[in-house]
C-alpha cells in the first residue's frame, strides 16, 4: 500500500501546463531513484513528486492518489472511471552470489580461510540493486572461528541509485579437494581424451578415497567402468589402454633361439601391453597364456602348457 508520506513534499509552482487534457499512463517504470508527473500524466512536466520504490518492488496508485497529485500539481486530469489506477515499478537484480563470496573469501583469508574452501551462506538472500547500475562490495567486522571455520561478518553494498546498504552475514567455511570429473557419459573401453575429463574442486567430505586428483591420472586411460556426466574419476577404474581385444583374432607368436613360429589365435580377454591374455589356437583348439606385446600380437614362451583343450 501507498505510504501516506510518500507526497507529503513541499508543494511547488506548478509550471504552466498545456491546455489539452492530460492522459495515465497504463504503466510507471522507473530507472531512477525518484519519482515524476511525467512518469505517471501524458503531457507533464518532468517535476520530482516521491521518491521511487527501491530496486525489485512497486507500487500502486489508487484512482483518489492520482486525483490529489493532479490536483497538486495542476495536471488536467480526471479519472475515466472509479478503478483507474497505475502501477509504479523499479526493476532490480540480486547481486550475484558468486560476488558475494568472492569479497567475504578476501576478507577472510587473513584470519585463516583458505582461498580454496567452499562458503557456505545457508539462508542469505542476495540484497537488490538497480538494474543496470554499477555496484561495489566491502566486507566490515570479519570474525573467524578457525576451528570449525565459521564466520561472521558485515556485507557492505554500494549501487548507483541506492544509498549504502548493510547486511550481517553469517556462514561458514568447508575445506575442498581437486577432483577428476568426466565432461561427458562415457562408455567401459572408451580412452579417456584430454577433452573428456575438467579438474574442479568438491568438498572434502563428499569425495572417496581413490579419487583421482590431477588430469594426468585419467588422461590416455581406458575405462574399466561407464561414466556418467560429472562423475569423478576412480583410479581403480582406469587402466593402461588395450593392445588386444577381447574376441579380436591374433597373431600367436613362439619364439626361441633360432627359432620363430607364428599361429593365428583368438583372445579370449582384453589385455593392455605387456598384461597376459588366454588365447585360444585356432589351429589346435588348445588354450595358451601369453603376454600382450604389439596391437593384434601375443608372445607365447617356449614349453607353455595349454590351459585347457576345446
């Protein structure tokens, strides 16, 4: 509702207005801090009646408001009906969060808080400001208790077309980690691209262990699991990529001095280089173990005795 002092200002001259009737116009939005005729009468003149509603909220004018600022100021308006009325508005936006944490990180870090722990703001609600307008953040009184990294301190808001503005936060300050993630889904047996995996920072208490921690760790890997989007990596889940494929045909290779003998196989599981594979001789049907050594090449040694017989 209309504050019964919002047009108690001095009255002023009316400046001398055109004789054709003035019409309301159906809506009021204000990009100041004040509020004028102009903003609500079409013509009139461009005279500072109120002061305008602050950044985010608005106000309505009921039909006998507007017949009094009429009256008051000499505008030639009369109400078409009973429930004419405008409605008065300042657009506004939050101040960004991130900004918020930003100065208070600052703020805080000679007490103690790390510049990498994550802020936590449980309840606040990022003060308005006008549209548009620049701002500035200082942060006053900051007081850290390190031991469980709660703090407390005064946010101090600036903003063009608003006057300075206060607020007491209050939070707290968690410890975070670096964590692999996945940038995409990915599939088991895919290798893990340097475009496929971004580091970012979780809190600590929501990471495993065996978590890995740097880009070097995962990229080139092969997946021994599926990975869904933002998932973080586990190193138990990476391994070296695979020479050999499971059910790929291969070439057996026997060597010894002086001698060198070649068979074709089929293996029968995955391997990385230098990881042994079972292979089946396609030949005898017989089942070796050998050791991956080349894309499509499996070493068998010597005197190996056949794991099984098909």
């Amino acid at each position: 509702m209309l504050r019964r002092s919002l047009f108690m200002l001095p009255a002023l001259a009316a400046p001398a207005l055109a004789a054709e009737p003035a019409l309301l116009r159906p809506h009021a939005l204000l990009e100041g801090d004040t509020l004028r005729l102009s903003d609500l009468f079409d013509p009139a003149p461009d005279t500072v009646i109120a002061a305008a509603p602050q950044p985010g909220r608005r106000m309505v004018l009921e039909t006998q408001n507007l017949v009094n600022i009429a009256r008051r100021y000499g505008v030639a308006w009369r109400p078409l009906t009973a429930s004419d009325r405008i409605v008065v508005e300042r657009p506004g936006r939050q101040l960004p969060r991130a900004d918020i944490e930003a100065v208070l990180r600052e703020a805080l870090a000679p007490q103690g808080i790390d510049a990498e722990m994550e802020i936590e703001l449980p309840g606040l609600i990022p003060p308005l400001i006008p549209a548009g307008s620049w701002f500035q953040l200082a942060v006053e009184g900051a007081s850290v208790e390190v031991a469980g990294g709660r703090f407390q301190a005064t946010l101090v808001v600036l903003a063009e077309g608003t006057g300075t503005q206060r607020l007491r936060v209050a939070g707290r300050a968690v410890a975070t980690v670096p964590v692999v993630v996945a940038t995409r889904r990915m599939a088991l047996g895919e290798i893990v691209g340097r475009n496929d995996a971004r580091l970012v920072r979780m809190r600590g208490e929501r990471v495993r262990p065996g978590h890995a921690q740097q880009l070097e760790q995962v990229v080139g890997q092969e997946l021994r699991r599926p990975m869904a989007a933002e998932q973080g990596f586990a190193v138990v889940d990476l391994g070296p990529p695979s020479i050999v494929q499971k059910n790929a045909l291969v070439t057996l290779l026997l060597e010894s001095p002086g001698i060198a003998l070649t068979a074709q196989g089929r293996a029968l599981e995955a391997a990385a280089r230098g990881g042994t594979v079972p292979v089946m001789n396609l030949a005898s049907r017989s089942i070796v173990e050998g050791v991956a050594v080349a894309p499509g090449r499996v070493r068998v040694a010597m005197g190996t005795i056949p794991m099984a017989a098909r």
